[in-house]
C-alpha cells in the first residue's frame, strides 16, 4: 500500500523524538502493508528532516520510501517556483503538488490560479477539505474547483472518526459525490491505521472504490493520470441530511 499525505510524527517532534521512536512507527506502518509514503513538507527545513530520516530508514535495511511533496501557497508565482526547482512535486507529464488553501482569496482568483496551473501541467491537489470551515459551509467550492481539474484528498482519520463527527459526515459525502480522489493517513503523533481506512472504504462504498483509491495513490507516486469520475453537487437535502 501506499500512504498519501503521511508523516511518521510531526516535524516539529522529529527534532526532539529518538530514532528508537521514529524507528518504532516505520515498523509498524511496514507490518501493516505499506511501502511507499508521500510526505508533505512546508520548507526546506522539512525535507532535510524526511531525507535524514530516509537515510536512517535505509540503515536499518527497512523497506519503508518516503517521497516528498510540497504543500504549497496558492499564489501566481508557484509555476515559476515550481520551474526553478523550488517546490517538490511528483511526476513529469502530470506533475502533482499539494495546495495550503487560502480562503482569504476571493473565489474568482482562486479558479483562475487551479486554471492556470493545470494549463501549465501542474496539478493541484487539496488535502482534508472535509475538515475546513469553508467547504462545510459550501461543499460546491469543492465541487467547483473538482469539475475544472484539481483534486482532493480526504483524511482516513475523518473517516474514521478522529477528526470529529461533521468531518467525517463530509468525508463520506465528498466520497459519495465522487469529490474526492486520494485518500491518506495525514499520521501525526497519534497512529492511524491506513488498512482500517480501506476497510471501511470497502464497506460503506464497495471494493471497487477502495481498489480505485489505492490505484490512484499509485498513480500520484509516479506521476501518471488519475482515475476520476463525475463530480455531483452536494444538494441542499444531502445537507439537511447531516
């Protein structure tokens, strides 16, 4: 399997925990399937904290490769940072790159940047909207931003709960609206298991989305197209319906 959107422990415990513990969690995610995880950064600060990690991986002959993306700002110039070589994103014809959302943007500025990106062969990818205020109050933003080319991702830890009741409603209503196209741990300090989130994927949605969801976190780790269906609008009765 592979984790999308993953950290072994926050970055800011990386520097103070003991390899023992970094160690520790790398193991269990092995025991449980995974080989590959896609780990977001912010800075450079970051990547280096992955890459050493990377290394210390290797020394102790685990088969656990972490491959960094950038969670990036959402401004007019991140093509150009991306051409320069100063963003981390996976893949050569589709090159993917994970999106800070800013909502202090108005909407207007925010599609034309996801449409120029794309036109570019940059594309955006929005982690964990169902935790956000702003795609609770208007889940057809995300609608929007889906039908013209970006894609999300949604937390296994709001469909299993551990981010509250109302993210987990919106993570399964995105699912269910085919409003969301990868899935992943976004493992902090507390272990999420990626096997348990696939489970219920199967159960509540059917095998063949679980299978589409795992086959679409290995198409972002090397770059190839992702299988997307028809985006829905969220209606007002599937609202009233939280």
């Amino acid at each position: 399997m592979i984790d999308t959107n993953c950290l072994l422990m926050s970055h800011s415990k990386m520097k103070s925990c003991s390899n023992t513990e970094m160690i520790s969690n790398a193991r269990e995610m092995v025991q449980e399937g995974i080989t590959n995880v896609i780990v977001l950064v912010k800075n450079e600060d970051e990547a280096s904290s992955v890459k050493e990690l990377s290394r210390l991986l290797a020394k102790e002959s685990l088969p656990l490769k972490l491959e960094i993306i950038s969670l990036c700002e959402l401004n007019e110039a991140l093509f150009y940072e991306t051409k320069q070589g100063n963003v981390y994103t996976l893949g050569k014809r589709e090159r993917y790159v994970y999106i800070d959302y800013a909502v202090e943007k108005n909407q207007f500025e925010i599609e034309k940047i996801f449409y120029d990106l794309q036109m570019k062969g940059i594309v955006p990818i929005i982690p964990a909207p169902e935790a956000m205020e702003i795609f609770q109050s208007q889940p057809n933003l995300l609608y929007e931003y889906i039908k013209k080319g970006a894609l999300s991702q949604i937390s296994i830890a709001s469909l299993l709960g551990k981010n509250g009741r109302k993210a987990k409603k919106f993570a399964v209503k995105f699912l269910n609206a085919n409003l969301a196209d990868l899935v992943g741990t976004a493992y902090m300090d507390e272990y999420i298991s990626l096997q348990e989130g696939y489970e219920f994927i199967a159960k509540k949605f059917g095998e063949s989305t679980a299978i589409k969801l795992q086959r679409n976190a290995s198409s972002l780790l090397v770059g190839e197209s992702i299988i997307r269906e028809e985006p829905e609008r969220i209606s007002s009765r599937r609202l009233f319906l939280l």
